[in-house]
C-alpha cells in the first residue's frame, strides 16, 4: 500500500530540481534538432527548468549508458536516434541491456528516409551515374556519424542491391562527418532530411537520390534511389525520448502529456515536417512494442549485410 501511494505524491511534486534532458548527438544533430525544441516548448509550457546535456559519441551508447544507469527518478531522460535499436546487433558488448534498463516513453519524431548527397566535385548527378562510376572501380566513400547507425545500415543496403561496394567511414558525431563531406575526404553521405537540405539548397552537395519509399516533399525533384535500383527502400531515421527503466510511471505519464502537447504546436510540427520528419508522439506502451520490433529488424538487416560486431 505504501509503494502504490508513493508514485502519486512524486508525480504530484515533480518537479523539484531542473531535468536533464540527455541528447545522443552533437549540437545541430538529427537527435539535438528534435529534441531541443521539444524541451524548450516544454519549458515555456509548464515554467519546468530543463536542460540539455548533449553526450555524442559511441552511436548513441554514451548517452544511452548515462540514462540507463541513473537514478529511475524522473530528473533525467534520452533523446535518442534509431541507433539505439541497432546497437544491440553490431556491437558484441554494451554496457547496459537496452531492452532491460531503458523505457521508451514516446517516439518524437519519424523520418521518412535518408537523403543520398554527394561532394559537388563527384563526377556523378545521379543514382545511375554513381553505380556506373563505382563499377568501373573508382574509390568512394560514405561517411556517417558513427559505425552501425541508420546511416551506416543504409548505405550497406545500397551496397547489397546495387551490386557495388562503398566503402563506409565513421565518424564521431554528425559535425565530422558532414565537415568530411564538404571537404572531400569522403564522396557520400546518407543524410537525414533536416541536415542535407541546407548544404543541397546552398549547392555545397548534389542530391542525388532519396531512400524512402516516395519521393520528400521538400524536395520533390529528387528521385527515390528505388526509382534506379529495383527493391531498394531505407526509412530509419527516427528520434525518440526514452527513461531510466523503474522511473515511476506517473512520471513518465507525465512527461509524455507535456511532450504530446508539445509536438500539438502548429510551430514545432512545421518544423519537424520541413526537417523531412512526422511528429509522432506515440503512447510509451506504443513505442515500447515499436521499439522491440526495430531491434529485431535491424538484427536481420545486420545478418544479410554481413556486417560484422565490432
């Protein structure tokens, strides 16, 4: 009796300090560009102090071990990409067990695909072109924010329909790897929507293709890479907010009002549409089931890539 009226009385005085709010990736991320808007609606909305902890590195698994392994009280929680569902089939050992130690509260945020682009200086405008140019034996590479992330998983996609082999190169955080990218130490990226079209609007990038299923609104003359290469579709660019598992679930109901409002906002939905995303805001009994399936789907992606655990 004891413990069933204590959760009550913490979500009636919650909260009391400021909340940390842990971001997966670097300032000016996919996880960042998501997530920090949404924290500070919830600010304005509730007069809370929250603040934002950006922990980039690893794919996600600094950031993910911190909240898994901090105090199940409601005063800290992730921001986290879709990697956090593939970590758990390209790394032999993490620190913490995802489907054990973190609870899913809501997904912020689902993206439709990534956007292929390319260094303004490849000699190739198009899908075709760039499958034509790998095949005569010319060395491009792709490079990501990290090994084993959607980016990583889309590009490897790629490699197995389009009979080609890019090579992929990590890097650690979005920041380097766009910086590589415009610089031409890497020829490729599969950027989410919301950091590539800045760079293809100023003619920094090329876009050659898109890997969702339809054409992106934003920018409807680009092709699907599917309109080339027959079977080819990769949508995995999500961001969602997750907790410590055994925070008090009228906490969690809590935050998960404030962050459903938050995402109602005319304002911040415009803006997560533009970035090439769909405000989601699913209940955490329904992104907890989504979570689960994304684990085993990218285990079986991993398995036919052949991508081996590091």
């Amino acid at each position: 009796m004891v413990v069933a009226l204590a959760v009550p009385v913490i979500a009636a005085e919650y909260p009391a300090r400021p909340v940390r709010i842990v971001v997966s990736g670097a300032p000016g991320g996919a996880a960042d560009l998501i997530g920090r808007p949404v924290a500070a609606q919830i600010e304005k909305q509730t007069g809370w102090s929250l603040v934002v902890d950006n922990r980039a590195g690893a794919n996600g698994i600094i950031a993910t071990d911190i909240v898994a392994k901090a105090q199940p009280d409601g005063y800290t929680w992730l921001v986290n990409t879709v990697a956090i569902t593939i970590n758990p089939s390209v790394y032999r050992k993490l620190p913490y067990d995802t489907e054990r130690d973190i609870l899913p509260v809501t997904n912020l945020a689902l993206g439709s695909g990534y956007m292929l682009i390319a260094n303004a200086g490849v000699p190739a405008n198009t899908v075709a072109e760039l499958i034509a140019l790998a095949k005569k034996g010319s060395r491009i590479a792709y490079g990501t924010p990290g090994f084993g992330n959607g980016q990583h998983l889309a590009g490897e996609l790629f490699n197995l329909r389009a009979g080609v082999e890019l090579l992929h190169i990590a890097y650690k955080g979005a920041a380097p790897a766009v910086t590589a990218l415009l610089g031409g130490e890497v020829q490729l990226s599969f950027a989410p929507p919301i950091i590539a079209t800045q760079y293809i609007k100023t003619g920094r990038v090329k876009a050659l293709g898109f890997t969702g299923t339809a054409r992106l609104a934003a920018l409807p003359e680009v092709p699907t890479i599917g309109e080339t290469v027959p079977g080819y579709r990769f949508v995995g660019n999500w961001d969602g907010w997750f907790a410590p598992a055994k925070t008090p679930s009228a906490v969690v109901q809590r935050m998960y009002a404030e962050i459903r409002q938050a995402l109602q906002l005319p304002r911040i939905r415009e803006a997560i549409v533009a970035a090439g995303y769909d405000p989601v805001a699913d209940t955490p009994l329904e992104f907890g089931g989504f979570v689960k399936a994304e684990i085993r789907k990218y285990a079986e992606i991993v398995r036919a890539a052949k991508i081996q655990p590091e």
